[in-house]
C-alpha cells in the first residue's frame, strides 16, 4: 500500500527511491506507539489502518482508525483492506459517512459528484448509523489523495471540516 502510494502519488522514482526523503508527503509506514497507536500508514492528510483478513469488521475497524488519526494528529483516519488474490489497486479503502462528509466537504464537491468520481459505494448496516459506511478500491483512493494534496484549501484544520 505505502510502495502503491508514493508511486501514484510521484513521490518515487523507477526503482522506489524518494525523490526528496525529507519530503512530508511522503507515504511512510508509523511506528508503532501501544495504548496510543498512531495507525500503520501515513499518507498526509490521512491514516491508515492496513487489514489482512478473512472475516471482515470495518464498523470496528472505522472506529479504530478515527482514534489512531487522532493519536497521530491527522484529520481522516481510514481502513485500507486487502482483497485476496488482487493486486493493491483492487484493495478496499472504508471510511465513516461522517469522515467521507468532511473529506467532500474539504474539496469543496457536491454529493453526487464526490461520490461518481472516486466510485464510493454506500453500505448501510440495519437503523444503526455507525455502521454505515463507505468504500471505494485503492486506486480511486490514491486518486482523491492527490486531488486533496493539490486542491484542498491550505492550512484545512479538522475544526474547519467537521
């Protein structure tokens, strides 16, 4: 995901060399923290939680991710899940409808518009609306990065996009 990510992104040469490794944009792997996990991946302005699994639990794993962004200072967190048997593009990136809401907003793009251009699909789990989320492949997900890096007002703080 993170070798994915800084070559859609421009980030890396040919071989996988940063172009600047002092670069902030540049898609890292954290280190990991304990009780104050920071996520696995950060990919300014978002964390990653990478998962491997068999039986999904992306309601928990939405949770989980939101908290560890906070822990790392990021605005967004999301949930990156492997799709077996796929390459990386293919993997599927969830998000809160609450976490998708200010990411559109941030962008400043209507609903319908947000929604077709990065091909997120709506899943809604019973009356309860923590449940409820949104998905979208990796591919889509790298492509929004890069439209948010160039086009997402500066300085956009988490207060401004709640």
């Amino acid at each position: 995901m993170r070798d994915y990510l800084n070559g859609s992104l421009g980030l890396v040469d040919a071989h996988g060399k940063f172009h600047d490794p002092m670069n902030g944009a540049n898609v890292r792997r954290a280190a990991q923290e304990g009780a104050r996990d920071v996520g696995d991946i950060h990919c300014a302005p978002f964390v990653l939680e990478a998962k491997n699994t068999a039986s999904p639990a992306v309601p928990t794993w939405i949770r989980q991710a939101e908290i560890e962004a906070v822990h790392a200072g990021f605005p967004f967190g999301v949930v990156v899940r492997k799709v077996r048997g796929s390459s990386v593009t293919m993997g599927r990136v969830h998000v809160s409808v609450r976490t998708w809401t200010r990411m559109r907003l941030a962008l400043g793009m209507p609903t319908a518009e947000f929604a077709a251009l990065y091909g997120w699909s709506v899943s809604l789990r019973g009356l309860d609306t923590s449940r409820w989320y949104l998905t979208t492949t990796m591919r889509d997900f790298a492509h929004l990065v890069g439209d948010y890096r160039r086009n997402a007002p500066s300085g956009v703080s988490e207060r401004a996009v709640r």
